[in-house]
C-alpha cells in the first residue's frame, strides 16, 4: 500500500478537510472521502454543504511513500480546519 496526502484549494475557508490516506494507487486516494477513508459517492461530490471539493479533480494528491506492512486502505491521519492560517 502507498501513503498519500489528500488537500484541495477549492474550500479554503474554516471548516475543510485534509488527510494522509493509505491507498492502493492515485485514483483511490483522489477518490477517498477525507473524514471516513471511504470512496466519495456522486450524492458525496454534488453535496453542497460539503466540506471537502465538488470533484475528484480538484483533489490534489501528493505521494508520500509505502507503508512497511499491509494495510486496508482508509484515512491514516485527518486534518478539519477550524482556524485560519496567517
């Protein structure tokens, strides 16, 4: 499995998401809802109270590395913003 940190700049007020994920490639992690580790769904993507991006293009993933031991794929470590960075 890889590790992955999942942001996006859409939603950058208070309030959004950020997380390190456990995947099995790119797509899944681009794919993984942020508070949960499970995949986003069209309702997920079109909900517009959402705090994370409306699409998975929006999603910006950087690759971190592999995990030592197997792992079932999921939120490592989640990050909701609830304050503003100077």
């Amino acid at each position: 499995m890889k590790l992955y940190l999942i942001s996006q700049t859409e939603n950058d007020d208070l309030d959004t998401y950020g997380a390190v994920v456990c995947a099995i490639d790119e797509t899944q992690a681009r794919n993984m809802n942020p508070d949960t580790g499970k995949p986003m769904t069209k309702k997920d993507w079109n909900n517009r109270e959402r705090m994370w991006c409306s699409s998975p293009k929006q999603v910006v993933v950087e690759y971190l590395g592999k995990t030592q031991k197997e792992r079932e794929p999921g939120v490592i470590c989640g990050d909701f913003r609830t304050y503003l960075e100077n």
